[in-house]
C-alpha cells in the first residue's frame, strides 16, 4: 500500500544476489507504476526502465533528448510501488564523466536498484538504429569511473553497456567490456547482439555478469529465457514489450470505437475494474482508513 515496504537498500541486496546466483533474472520494461505492479504479480525477478520507453511516452524519439530530471522522476515512481529491484536505463549519464557521477546519486536517492550507462556519443540514439557512434574507450572508461567513484551504497549496481558490436565488431565490443569492468562495472550490457554466437564469445570473454536486450523488431533475435540461461546471461531485459502491448491494444480500441460508435465488442480483451482494484489493493487502502477514522477511545 501507498509505498513497497521494501527499502531500496534491501532490493540493492536482492539485485545483487541474483546476479551472483548464476540463475537468469528477468526484467520486463514498465512504463508506469501500474505495469511495474503488474510485473511483480507475474513472479518476474526486476523491473527496467528504458529510455526509449520514456521519450516514447513523452512522445519523443529515442535521441537523447530526455533529461535526468524526467529519467529518475519516472524511475522512482516505479521504484516506490514494487519490492523488485529497478534497472534504469541512464543513456550516456546526460553528459560529461562529472554528470554520470550526479546521475548515480540522483538516482540512489530515486530508490532504484542500478542503472546502465553507455558508450555512445552524446547525444545517443536508440541502440537497435544504423547511424550511432562510440566515444573512444578512454572516454568511456572514465564514464564509468566516474559513476563508479559517485557511488554511496555499494550494493548500487552499475552497468556499463557497449554498443561498439555494431560500429567496430564484437572484438572491439569485448575489448571495452573487459575495460569497462576493470572501470568496475558489475555488470556488462553488449547491445545489439544477433545471436547465440555473440553471448557465446562474451560469456567466454569475460567473468563479469552479462545482460541481454531481447527488444522486438530490432537486430537480435529474440532468444528464450532457456536459451539465455544456458548461454550463461545473468540478466535479459524485454524494455518495450509492455509499451507496445499496450499501444497496439490502445490502436485497435480506438478504431473500433470510431468505427461501430462504441466499445461494447472490446470488453473481453479490458481488464476488468474487480482486477484492477485488486492489483491495486483497494481493500488494504480501506482497512488503513477504517482503523485510523473509524475508531472511538
């Protein structure tokens, strides 16, 4: 009710747990609290914050146009309503080495369990589009020093994701990832892998735990979490598969309400009000109120 009545620094332990567990943790992408809630009644083991879900929902492009302010705004409103761990999606760290070190503690105090922040050029773009570009490693490495050194809780997970697959080959993808966990990343996003293979050379490359972004209709394949598992992947993440259940529902609705004129046909595919009360909780919301103003000394 209201607040998860886990502290951030209990899910920070749980995130890490996972990871050490050698067990596959999945994260599907919320775009709001009520979907966050919904993640954890079906017994995921996290819940992500994309970035390209975010812009979406602002209606913007993914090209690195939102701000901290909106990333760690949307990220501790999901945060607050679940007692999984929150991966958030932090771009580049919204500028120089100076600022992912602020984003790490602004967003320690949003409540989430860790961040990922990546190698690009300022200002990225969506890591599934042809055209992106990387900062040299240096660059890169400081980024995650920098983010690294601003950390207050140690248990705060820092991701460090390489998108250098696509622009110079996984050779160089590997390169940065064994720097970047040397930076002392605890975690290794390679973004845009095609297949089995890439996982395969990474998993053989380095020890640090592995994440895979199974996003639909972008350059990798959508691999099982069995598969994933077996790859030895610590983490798969599914950032936009929500949103874009939701939207394509949201679609096809409106077209037919303009159609026939009303929504009568659409009621079998709506969550019902009963279900969305309970997900919600209302009865708990009521008891709260009914001890504390129905009450006589």
């Amino acid at each position: 009710m209201l607040h998860s009545a886990v502290p951030a620094a209990a899910k920070r332990a749980a995130f890490r747990a996972g990871l050490a567990s050698g067990k596959l943790l999945r994260f599907p992408g919320a775009f709001n609290p009520l979907s966050a809630m919904l993640i954890a009644r079906h017994g995921f083991e996290g819940v992500y914050v994309s970035g390209a879900v975010i812009s979406a929902d602002l209606g913007l492009p993914d090209i690195g146009l939102t701000t901290l302010t909106e990333v760690s705004g949307r990220a501790g409103q999901i945060a607050r309503v679940t007692a999984l761990p929150t991966l958030v999606d932090a771009d580049t760290g919204f500028g120089e080495p100076l600022n992912a070190a602020r984003t790490v503690q602004v967003l320690e105090d949003a409540g989430v369990a860790g961040l990922h922040i990546e190698d690009q050029v300022n200002p990225k773009r969506c890591g599934h589009l042809d055209g992106k570009d990387v900062v040299d490693r240096d660059t890169a490495v400081r980024r995650i020093k920098a983010a690294v050194a601003a950390r207050r809780d140690p248990a705060f997970v820092i991701a460090a994701r390489t998108d250098a697959a696509a622009v110079h080959g996984l050779d160089d993808a590997i390169d940065r990832a064994k720097a970047y966990a040397d930076a002392g990343a605890d975690l290794i996003f390679p973004e845009a892998l095609g297949d089995e293979a890439g996982f395969e050379r990474f998993r053989a490359a380095i020890d640090t735990p592995i994440l895979a972004n199974m996003t639909e209709f972008g350059k990798s394949r959508l691999l099982p979490a069995a598969t994933l598992e077996n790859l030895g992947v610590n983490v798969v993440i599914y950032p936009v598969t929500l949103l874009r259940l939701a939207m394509g529902a949201a679609d096809a609705g409106l077209a037919e309400i303009a159609s026939r004129g009303t929504q009568e046909g659409l009621l079998e595919a709506m969550q019902h009000r009963r279900d969305l009360y309970d997900l919600l909780d209302y009865e708990a919301y009521n008891a709260f109120d009914t001890s504390i103003f129905n009450f006589e000394v």
